[in-house]
C-alpha cells in the first residue's frame, strides 16, 4: 500500500537528494551544482535543522564506452530507488539537480512509492518535451517531460511504472517561453495544459499560478513540483544552465509556491540546472534555500 496523504504536513522530515549530473545538457556545470549549494552559506544556515536531513548525492557513472543516455539510466535508476525509498518512509523527497534529465528518476520514484500516476507542476523556461525524433540538439535535458510521459528512449522510461509516471491530464508546464513547435504539439496532443509566458503576461501570474494548482491538485494520487531556475529572469537569478530573457518574478512564485508547499497532496519537489559557476554573490544559492525553507514543517519554522 502507498504511504497515506498526511491531513497536515509537519509530519514530514525532509530528505534532500543530491542529483549531481550535467550529462544531459550542452553545458555540463550544472554536475556541480548540488555539491556547491551544499558547501554554500546559504545551506550552512539550514542544515541543521531538525526537520532536515541531506540523505545522498548520487552522480552519473563515467566508465569508458558509456553513451549520455547510459549514463543518465544509471543515475535515474539509483535516484528513482532513493526517492521511492524515501516517500515510502514517510519522508519528502527534495532532489536538488543537476540538470533536468535527472527528473525521469525524480518522478518514476515517486510514482513508484504511491503505486499510480501523478500530478506534476512543471515550472520552467523550456517544454523539455522532445523525443529522440523531434531533438534539435540532441541534449537529454530537453527530453525529460516526454520520457515520464511514457515517450522517448526506451533506456530512459520505465523506472518506476509501465507506460506513463504522470497523468498527463494533471501536468501544468508553467512560464515557458523557449521551445520548439514539436514539443508543443505533443504535449497538446496528450493535453498537458501549457502555460506560457505570453498567457501569464495577459492574466497575470497569480491567476495563471491558481489555475495550474488546481489542475495538479485534482490528481487522485498527488502531484509534485519541479523547477528549473531559468524559469526566473537570469539577471535576478543568474546561476542557472540554460538562461533565457526575461521570466517569472520571483516573489510572486516564492509566495504561490508557499500556499502549494503544505498541500496534504504533494509528494515531493525538485530544484534543477543550478549552475554555481554562473552565480553572482550566492544569490541563486540564497533563492534555493528559500525554497527549501518552503518545505520546512510550520511549527518547526515558528
């Protein structure tokens, strides 16, 4: 039986994954971001609270011979094993990456645990909804959405469930604002509700934010979270892999996010394409300890 859904989250310890994988990106620094934000000022200050324990860092093999696609399976095996071993003790997942190749572990291990399909909040400058197919670049980091939809290289699916780890009825990509049109047809055609940068500006982000919760919240098994920091403007928020103009403000995401993160429904969160080398000032290591400090049970944080 999957662990049940808590009436109220401070029940819940914090198990913090290190994904430490650049592989599936053109710009492979993101491997260091895990071991950075835990070196980081920003983690000294919460790493020694009660509620939090940092379980693992897992990185990608590199023995001769190996292909990008064979490494990325490795490391999505063990962290779909860690997230999946986690939940099932009754602990919340957060994977802190890495580039978002590392996803297809992330959620194949928590579906695995709840034994169903998700929900998933997709927060991000890109779709990263290509196939082997319709890949401009041929970078996995592009894919990931695809494979926990139950499409792409069969080395990389199948990690937690047969077929899909996510209802793709109850999956929201949020504030993408680079793509290419193939990945938007697929996700229309599986009817992943998207959206974009364009729509937000016209209603505004707290309207757009409330329709993706809700549709993610309806998902009879939970939902989780991803984000990818580009999704913020790279003049704010400079340390990210794949920066792109303009994006989502960050208070006002800070602020969504916090009402989302005490959801009884919410199994887990995952922060990617930290690339400390891009940082100015720690200032994207800070935004991920706010994030952290999101997850932290209430009445431990009064």
């Amino acid at each position: 039986m999957p662990p049940s859904l808590p009436s109220t989250f401070p029940a819940r310890r914090l198990r913090i994954i290190g994904a430490a994988s650049g592989v599936g990106a053109q710009d492979h620094d993101c491997e260091h971001g895990p071991v950075a934000f835990h070196r980081s000022q920003a983690w000294h200050e919460l790493e020694h609270h009660p509620a939090i324990d940092w379980g693992a860092t897992l990185y990608a093999p590199d023995r001769p011979g190996m292909s990008p696609a064979e490494r990325i399976a490795h490391l999505c095996g063990r962290l779909a094993g860690a997230v999946s071993e986690a939940h099932t003790a009754g602990e919340f997942p957060l994977v802190i990456g890495g580039d978002h190749s590392v996803a297809i572990g992330t959620w194949s291990g928590v579906a695995r645990s709840v034994g169903a399909p998700l929900g998933l909040l997709w927060i991000d400058a890109h779709m990263d909804s290509h196939t082997p197919e319709t890949t401009h670049s041929g970078a996995i980091h592009g894919m990931p959405l695809a494979c926990l939809l139950g499409r792409g290289d069969k080395r990389l699916l199948g990690f937690g469930l047969r077929g899909m780890q996510l209802l793709p009825q109850h999956t929201v990509v949020l504030g993408p604002r680079s793509y290419e049109a193939e990945e938007a047809e697929f996700l229309a055609r599986l009817g992943v509700r998207v959206i974009g940068e364009a729509e937000i500006g016209r209603r505004g982000f707290a309207a757009a934010f409330d329709e993706a919760a809700a549709i993610v919240r309806a998902a009879p098994d939970g939902f989780g979270v991803t984000l990818d920091l580009d999704a913020f403007d790279p003049r704010l928020v400079p340390g990210v892999g794949s920066p792109e103009p303009d994006g989502l403000d960050t208070g006002a995401t800070l602020d969504a996010l916090r009402r989302l993160a005490h959801e009884p429904g919410l199994r887990g969160m995952e922060i990617v394409e930290y690339n400390p080398d891009r940082d100015r000032g720690g200032v994207t290591a800070d935004l991920i300890a706010d994030l952290v400090g999101l997850l932290l049970p209430r009445r431990a944080r009064a």
